[in-house]
C-alpha cells in the first residue's frame, strides 16, 4: 500500500479530518492534503508525531508492512 493511503485510510479510521489532522502536525489543511494525495513527501518528524497520534509503528506507517504494530 502506497504511503499517502495508508495515511488517509488511518485518518477515516480515527474519524478524524484532514483539517484536525493538520492542526496537530501544526499546518494548513491544503498542505496536509498534499501528503494524502502522494503530492509531497512527509518529514520525519512529522511520522514520529502520526506513529505516536494513531499508535502504529513506524514501519506500519510508512507502508513496509501491513499489519498494524501497536507501539503501546
């Protein structure tokens, strides 16, 4: 699975917006929809702070795996 599905698919999951999620990662909505469309790659820093929001690994996050790995 692509990187940019995975991010929207845990988004919808956590019935959360792209406006909500984008507030978290501290910008606006238009950039965030960026990253869900594959249009711009994700900081670092940025997958820490997603990892940690939804409780997933990194690996899981990234797409390197399919099964969710819970980090807590």
């Amino acid at each position: 699975m692509e990187l940019y599905q995975r991010l929207r698919d845990l988004r919808e999951d956590a019935d959360k917006t792209q406006e909500e999620i984008a507030t978290l990662l501290g910008m606006k909505q238009t950039q965030y929809s960026r990253y869900e469309r594959g249009e711009r790659e994700l900081p670092m820093h940025h997958f820490k702070t997603l990892a940690r929001y939804y409780n997933v690994s990194l690996d899981y996050l990234a797409g390197l795996i399919d099964i969710p790995k819970k980090l807590y």
